[in-house]
C-alpha cells in the first residue's frame, strides 16, 4: 500500500507530455545593436537646426572672418521651435551649437567668439541653455552638432586645438543636461581666416583628432549620449544629403574598413550584409535646398511630394530622419516651412490611420518549435518585444493574414526584431484578389522598420514571404493600411523658347493660372504646349476627377525666356554643344576643361538686351557618377562687352555633397552681358561642367 502510494505520488508530480516541450532559447545573430541604439531608432524622427552667423551673412559657409556683432535676431524664440517640431511628431532637436566659422551659440570660457561678445541679450544669452530648457518643457530631446572644422581658430591644424575642441565637447556634454546625439560634420580642413592666417590647412581626418581619446571622453562625461559622423560613431551618415536611404539598407557597416579609408561615402546608403558593427542609418536632409535661412528660398520650400517621399525613404527604409529648419534672422522657423510640416504630418497620419491586419488570423508554415512563445500571431499584438520565429536553420518562411472580407491594402509595413541582429536578406507580398494569389512587392531588408508602398488590392488575404535570410527568421511586427488616394502635382518645364510644357501622373487633367493664383477646376485647363516667353509664376494643379482629389499646387518661376541668349565664347570645349547650358533642361549639361587647359575656366554669354540683375544660379551637372562640380566661381557683368563688373566672387559651400541649384545674390546691376568664372573645383580635375545657367531678375 506504501508503494502504490508513493507511485500514485509520482504520477501527480509528473508534468503534461505538452508541458514538458522545451523550445531552445533563441540566440542572437550577428552585431547587435546596444539599447541606446535601439532606443536611437525608436525616435524615428528628429529635427536638426541650422541657425548661427551664416543666417546673418547669407552663407552656407562662413569663412571665420565674420564679426559677432552680425549675430541679433530680433524675436528668437526656441520655444516656437520646440512647439513646432513637437506637433510634426518629430522626438528632439540636433542644434548646430558651433558650425565651420568656428561662432558658438554657448558662451563658451575658451574663446571670445560665441554669443557673449554679440548684441543679442547685451551677450548674456546663451542659445544652447534657452534650448535645452524648452526640449524638457516639450519633452523633446536635445542634440548637438561641434563642428570638428573651425575656419576662425588660428591653432587649427595643430595639437593645440585638440586640447580647445575637447574643452569645448566638455562644456556642451556637462553643461546642459542630457545630449541624446552627438554629431560631427565630416567636412574637415581647407581655406579659412585661422586668426588672420588666411591660408590652406589639410589634415589627416581619421588621425587628426584622435577619434578613439576623444570618444572616449564623450563617454566618459556622457555614456547615455550616442555619437554620429566621423571616427568609430554609433550611427552613419546615410551618403547623401537627400534623406533617402538605399532601397537595401543594412544597419551593419565594415566599419574597421572605413576607419581605414577603404570605404567610399555611397556604400553609406546600404550598409555593409558583411559588416562588423552595428552602425545604423541617420537620413539628413534640409527643407529647403540650403542649410541655413536665406530669404531667396522662401518659396523653394521642399514640396509635399518631395517629403511624403522623404518619409517613405528614410524612415520606411530602416533608417531615423534627421530633418533641417532653418531657423531665420529673427530666430524663428519660418511660416512657409512650418505650413509644409503640417501638411506633411496630415498626409502621414492619414496614411496610417487605421491599421488592418490586427484581429486577422494568422498562420505560418514554420513556427519555433511549434510554440505559442513564437507564434504568428505575436506580429500582430502591439507588443514589441513578442515575435514570430522559426526553427534554427528554417532561413525560408511564409506567414499569412486572412481577411474576413475582401480588403483593400496599399500599404505594408514590417519590423525585425532587431535586439537579436537583422537577418532578412529577401522577401516578398502576395495579396490573394479574387482567389488567385498576386505579387505586390519584391523588396531585400527589412531591419528595424521597413515601409512598403504598393498598387491598392482587394485582397481577401495577405501573405509575406520571407526567401532569404542570413539565419532563421524573427519578425515582430507586420502590419497594413488603406493610406487615402495621393495625387502627385504635375510637373512644369519651360525652355529656352518660352514653350511650357505640364505633365501629370497617370494623366489627370491639370488646371493652371499665370497669374499667381492658385488653380482650380475653374481655372485653365491645360490642352497641350504653349509658348509664354515673359516673366511669370505658373501654378498647376492635377485632379483625379473619379475620386475628385487635388495635388498639392506646383509652383514654376521663371524670368523672361532665354530665346535670345547666345553663348559668345568658352576658355574651351566644343563651344557648339555650349547651348546645353541655357537649354532650360536640367538633365543635359556641357563640361569644358581639361588637363591642357587648367583652371580657371569661363563662359561668355550675351543675354540679347539689357536686364536689371540682382544675382544668378548655378545648376551642377545632375546625371552621372562625375559631376565634375565648381566649388569656387566669379560672376561678372557687362553692358558692352568691354568694361566688366565683378559682382559675386566666393564659394558654393558643401556642393560635393549636395549638389543642388547654387544661388547667389548680389546688388541691383544693369547688364546685357555676362560672365561666369570656375575658379577651382572638387577634387583635383581641371574640367568643370554645368547643366543651367540663370539669372534673377531685378
């Protein structure tokens, strides 16, 4: 009786058979980022603040001569800031505290070049403490940029400003509470002032400033603060000042390689499958084509097509956006670029709206050891840290979302759950429409956070396959949306004859005024070229007449035609393909130059009749791996062909990597006549090329 007892015991102790199933544990795969990466990542969306002498002096780059007295801006107010960014969603703000010039925005004890020696607060302000005051009254998080460059300081160069920039980080990392980013320009050495020196300094960028002491400090005073930008950074540049990230991009980088200069800046784009170290990417782009407020580009403010686009690609491509306002001389965000912000946070938060697939069933054909921990199902509960995961080995899967009822999709978005590494190398969308499945989307990575924007479907079911991966696979979060029909402005192109052409998505009608106005469906309807040779803004707007929506209004300045414009004569080059330049078609371009013929290099152009100038663009070379970029000009006018008046000499700062329409501006001038200098380029080449080039008129 003892022993049947004893048996009878041993039975109830015994677990269930299914309880007794133990699921090794998932094991990580790769490099792996830390949690201050992951929680980097998780911001998303961050805004980045130029505002310092350049706003003052009409610079991208000033030359480290300007006087701090020019910093005064009337009604700077960085609360504004803060409520502005704060209501586009966006999580901090990066200030650029010290830019090329070497001026700081922090009265800093090492250098009397900083707001302290301005008229602005009888130089008692301090930018940076005003900032970081209202980042915590707006629960924002506070960034800041030190560039590593300083064209002012007269020791650059040498040892001793080692000592003067690291003083600087420990001011701005001890100072004014957390710094969640901290962000190092790349430009590094060439021409400044250098306390009167006025010469040429070239440094080693990788040497130089000791990176790995100097991050070491960093950490030191600030271990919660992420680094990005040069030397061994937490975060990567993404290649571009475009905010787009590479259709592939992976959150690794060789960046043993790149620390050795073997890594050129396009690879940024898509990382490194192979590399080393977890080193996300950060997607910087401005508002406007420049990165500091110039009044000339309050109307050439990013359009919303351009930033849905922006959005899409940088966020939706497993990357954080990092994007620039910049902030104008009275120390506010201007109106025209907080208008677009709204209209852009509208369109996205009408995009996702309502999410599709929770409450779905969902099943996949491989489930880690077939349990409930791993199940399909955890990609749709809202919970980051639950996953659907498949057995070691499984690199190939397929999980489904049945509807229902036919549902229409014209959006897909997925994560990895990147604490265990990023391992999708491929995957594909299916949508079953009426009863046969068809492919959506053919896409590489995913990573953090990867958005798709496909054709709308009525699907009665939705299927991701996974088709490749680096180790087995672990998703922990799909989801779908029905984002409202987007029409896409038209675009306008007029040449050099005056002959305007509008072209429109799909073919939807457009109406267009010349007057100013924005158009309507009782405006002109545009039938096909017409010619219009005189100065005019031409607003457009395309229709989908089914759903009866409206793009936003495209907008097109344009002085008189260039229909009398001739070249006269060119340093060099074949002068008969000169034309390129004044053909009004940014995508054709002339060079001129080569190693025979050494810079500087000219173009002589007669205008056809005098015109009352206030300053002129150039267009780089936008087609092809060469651009072949000027990075230092003179501009001269003339109404005779004989006597000629310098009227802007100077540099198109940070072309090499935004190579954008350069502006220019200058006092009134009559002129029939004019003359446009490359006086040194990018890289070593003595052949420089242009796609347009303009003038403003008066």
């Amino acid at each position: 009786m003892k022993k049947l007892f004893l048996v009878l015991c041993f039975i109830v102790l015994i677990p269930s058979v299914k309880s007794q199933v133990l699921v090794n544990p998932l094991e990580s795969f790769g490099p792996l980022p830390t949690q201050k990466q992951i929680d980097w990542q998780e911001m998303e969306f961050y805004a980045f603040v130029h505002f310092s002498l350049n706003t003052f002096t009409n610079k991208e780059w000033g030359y480290g001569d300007e006087s701090p007295q020019l910093f005064n801006p009337a009604n700077l107010d960085v609360r504004q800031w803060a409520r502005i960014v704060k209501a586009a969603g966006m999580k901090g703000i990066i200030l650029v505290a010290k830019h090329h010039d070497g001026f700081c925005l922090w009265p800093s004890a090492y250098t009397e070049r900083s707001v302290k020696n301005s008229p602005w607060k009888n130089g008692k302000g301090d930018v940076v403490k005003e900032l970081a005051e209202a980042c915590k009254e707006y629960n924002l998080k506070l960034g800041l940029y030190l560039s590593p460059w300083d064209r002012n300081h007269a020791e650059y160069g040498k040892p001793e400003y080692i000592t003067y920039f690291r003083n600087q980080l420990k001011e701005l990392l001890t100072n004014y509470g957390d710094v969640f980013e901290m962000w190092f320009d790349g430009a590094n050495g060439g021409d400044g002032y250098y306390g009167g020196a006025n010469e040429t300094r070239k440094i080693n960028t990788l040497e130089y400033y000791n990176w790995d002491e100097t991050y070491k400090l960093i950490y030191q005073l600030a271990p919660k603060t992420l680094v990005w930008g040069v030397g061994p950074s937490e975060a990567r540049w993404i290649g571009n000042e475009e905010g787009r990230a590479g259709k592939t991009n992976w959150s690794l980088l060789r960046q043993k390689d790149e620390l050795a200069g073997k890594v050129h800046y396009t690879e940024f784009m898509s990382g490194h499958e192979d590399g080393e170290k977890w080193v996300p990417g950060e997607a910087d782009v401005s508002i406007r084509p420049g990165w500091f407020y110039h009044s000339v580009e309050d109307d050439k403010v990013r359009s919303l097509d351009e930033m849905v686009d922006i959005y899409y690609e940088s966020i939706g491509r497993n990357a954080t956006l990092l994007l620039n306002l910049p902030v104008d001389r009275r120390g506010l965000v201007h109106e025209n670029d907080e208008a677009r912000l709204k209209e852009l946070v509208a369109t996205i938060k009408a995009d996702f709206k309502t999410e599709l697939l929770k409450g779905t069933k969902a099943s996949a054909d491989n489930v880690r050891g077939n349990s409930t921990e791993f199940a399909a199902k955890n990609v749709t509960d809202g919970d980051k840290n639950t996953y659907w995961a498949t057995d070691d080995n499984v690199k190939t899967a397929s999980i489904t979302f049945q509807f229902e009822k036919p549902t229409a999709i014209n959006r897909v978005l997925l994560q990895e759950y990147i604490t265990l590494g990023q391992r999708v190398k491929a995957f594909n969308v299916e949508a079953k429409v009426d009863g046969n499945w068809k492919t959506v989307a053919n896409e590489t990575t995913i990573g953090y956070k990867r958005i798709l924007r496909i054709e709308r479907v009525k699907a009665s079911a939705l299927r991701i396959n996974i088709t490749d991966s680096k180790a087995n696979i672990v998703i922990s979060n799909i989801q779908a949306y029905n984002a409202p029909t987007y029409v896409r402005m038209p675009e306008i192109h007029r040449d050099k004859n005056g002959e305007v052409t509008i072209k429109s998505e799909d073919g939807n009608p457009v109406y267009y005024s010349l007057d100013g106005k924005n158009p309507t469906k009782k405006s002109t309807l545009y039938k096909g070229v017409f010619k219009y040779n005189k100065a005019v803004t031409i607003k457009a707007v395309a229709i989908d007449v089914a759903e009866n929506i409206s793009s936003a209004v495209k907008t097109a300045k344009y002085g008189a035609s260039k229909e009398n414009w001739k070249i006269l004569t060119a340093s060099s080059g074949d002068l008969k393909s000169a034309d390129r330049i004044i053909d009004g078609n940014p995508d054709t371009d002339w060079s001129f130059g080569n190693d025979q013929n050494k810079l500087p290099q000219e173009i002589k152009i007669d205008m056809g009749t005098v015109l009352s100038l206030k300053g002129f663009t150039y267009l780089p070379q936008q087609v092809g791996n060469n651009l072949n970029l000027i990075s230092n000009y003179e501009f001269y006018s003339s109404t005779d062909n004989v006597k000629w008046t310098l009227q802007s000499q100077g540099e198109f700062s940070n072309i090499k990597h935004n190579p954008i329409e350069q502006i220019k501006t200058f006092k009134k001038a009559k002129a029939r006549y004019i003359r446009f200098v490359a006086t040194s380029t990018v890289g070593k080449g003595s052949t420089v090329s242009i796609a347009e080039i303009n003038i403003i008129e008066q």
